[in-house]
C-alpha cells in the first residue's frame, strides 16, 4: 500500500513505531578522544557515538543505519566495526582501506557487515586505479560483491568512473555527485553522471546537499539534480543519507532539516518506498538470510586485523562560508583547530 500522507512515509517521526523499514545509507560515528590521522582539515571537538547515532535514528523513525569511515580516522575502521558487532541487523558499513589489504583481511571485515570501501579524494589526487596494484585490489572486492564509495568533484567522476565500472565492482557516488555550486546540473561531470545510469552499476546518494553550495544554494542544485537522477537512473539506483552528524555543517536539527528536504525532491509514494526501503535494502544486504549468516559469523566472533592508519590525510569535508541569510544555513564548525 501507498503512502499518500508525507507523515506516514518512512522515515518520518509520526511513523517511528510502525512496521516500514527506512535505511539511512550515510552517517558517521567516532569520538573525539580517538587517534586521528596527521594533516588533518577537521578535528571534531565532540563526540558522534554509536549510542548516539541509534538514538537518532529512533527518534526519527529509520530502522537501519549505514556507517561510512570518517577520513580523519584513516583506515583505523575498528570504532566503526565495533558497532557492526553491536548491531549486526541494523547497521552496515562502508570502511577506507589500502590497496594492499589482504583477501583475508577483507573477509573478516565481510564477516562483521562491512559492505564496501569508500574513496574520498575531496582534496587529494586521483589514485592510480589502472595500475597493477590496485587492479588486484579491485578484482578482490569485485569477487566479494563489495561496492566502492567515491567522493570527488563531478569534474573528475569522467576519470574515475570508467576504470571502477571496468573493474566490476559496484559504485556509490556520494552526494549527488559533487556538482560544481557555480554551475549545477550543467556541470559536465555531472552530465557525464547521467550518462552512467543506463550501467546499473552505478548508484548515487541524495546526501549532503549543503556541500554543493553556500547556504540555499546546495539545496537548489539537489533539487534539480533529482529530478535528473531520476530520469537517468530510476529510483532504484538512488540512495538516501543523513550525513548524521553532518561534519562541518553541525545545527541541532540538521538531521530533521534534512530528511524534510527530501519530501520536496521526490513526491511519489513509490520512489520514496524504493528510495528509503527497497533499493538500499537489497544493496547493503538487509535481507533476512543475508541478516540470519551474519548473526552467525558475529557469534563465531571472527578475528578483526588492525588495519594500517593512513599517513596521508584527506580531508572529511570541504567547507564552503554560507553568506545572507537563509532559514537552512549551517554552522562551520571546528575547522583546523
């Protein structure tokens, strides 16, 4: 049956205690005590925890939870492995690796509900996917089913995409592809976006609107930029996220502010059930047998290697000032101190 009442969507507080899954696919967890990488942008002064982050999905009424390795804890992913274990129906998680990991390292991440490795190149150069090395590590995570995470700027989507797509691996694109905020949708790596959908290889997140432009401006873009995404790819290859707790752009009702956003880019009662419910439940294996074999690796408590850290920092966000005034404007928070 059809939603025809935004209240009762998925998703929706008023909805919190009904039996509709809504799976939000980008959010963050860690803490402010823990080793950060060296060369950091951002260094939070308060503490995202995994406690925190179920509260805030009860309290807005989403069932499942994706977890997305923050950049400025490298490839230490064990903050966010530990809440794979704690909830290993309810959330999945997306880590950064080196390209020399071992198969039998990622097994025992696939064990534990680990889904996929994120590339975020905001502020660091393209890797040289095309080389030996990380052909190796593409064909392992192809072999897995693993899905790759890239966050870059739509101008680069052209150079990235082709050798991820060659490789056979499923890619999620973050943030509706990073639009230039002067351009938009006329963005050529964002036009090169659309063209990918017609691969099924590709899915990308109605995430983090505000790291496309100043104040209202990232919102405007989202909300031309989904009507595009959807002709291209159909709904089912498009994602929701929080960006919980919304680095950089912290407000205290960022998460509601945002969730509400997405009643205005897509108003079909079917798009929304297969944004928020179909699409990401079959993609990050919510489904029962899926749930029921992890359960069990969980009680076997496989053994987690440390994962090396990264020297090289990349950024975890790019902060653009918001000017004027404006009723979705977030506050900076913590750059470099």
């Amino acid at each position: 049956m059809l939603l025809s009442d935004p209240a009762t969507r998925p998703g929706t507080a008023a909805n919190s205690a009904a039996a509709i899954t809504c799976v939000d696919t980008h959010a963050h967890v860690f803490a402010r005590n823990m080793r950060m990488i060296e060369g950091r942008r951002y260094t939070p002064d308060y503490d995202a925890t995994i406690a925190d982050y179920l509260a805030m999905l009860d309290n807005h009424g989403f069932s499942h939870g994706v977890l997305v390795q923050v950049s400025f804890l490298g490839t230490d992913n064990s903050y966010l492995v530990e809440a794979l274990r704690q909830e290993p129906a309810r959330l999945r998680g997306i880590v950064v690796v080196e390209p020399t990991i071992t198969t039998e390292e990622l097994h025992a991440l696939d064990q534990v509900g680990v889904v996929g490795v994120r590339l975020n190149l905001i502020g660091l150069p393209d890797p040289p996917l095309a080389n030996v090395e990380w052909q190796e590590h593409l064909d392992r995570l192809a072999k897995l089913d693993w899905q790759v995470e890239v966050q870059a700027e739509a101008q680069r989507l052209p150079h990235l995409l082709p050798v991820l797509l060659g490789a056979g691996v499923r890619v999620v694109v973050d943030h509706f592809g990073r639009p230039d905020q002067a351009l938009g949708i006329d963005d050529p790596g964002f036009q090169y976006l659309l063209t990918v959908g017609k691969t099924r290889q590709v899915w990308v997140k109605l995430s983090g609107a505000y790291r496309n432009g100043q104040a209202a401006r990232g919102n405007h873009i989202a909300s031309f930029a989904t009507p595009a995404l959807l002709d291209e790819f159909g709904a089912e290859r498009l994602l929701w996220g929080s960006d919980w707790p919304h680095t950089c752009f912290e407000h205290p009702d960022a998460t509601g502010v945002v969730r509400e956003a997405l009643d205005r880019w897509i108003s079909s009662d079917a798009d929304w059930q297969t944004v928020l419910v179909d699409s990401p439940h079959r993609l990050f294996r919510f489904d029962p047998g899926a749930q029921a074999a992890l359960n069990k690796a969980i009680q076997d408590e496989p053994i987690i290697p440390a994962m090396p850290f990264l020297r090289e920092a990349a950024p975890s966000c790019d902060f653009r000032a918001p000017t004027g005034r404006d009723a979705l404007a977030w506050k900076q928070h913590s750059i470099n101190k």
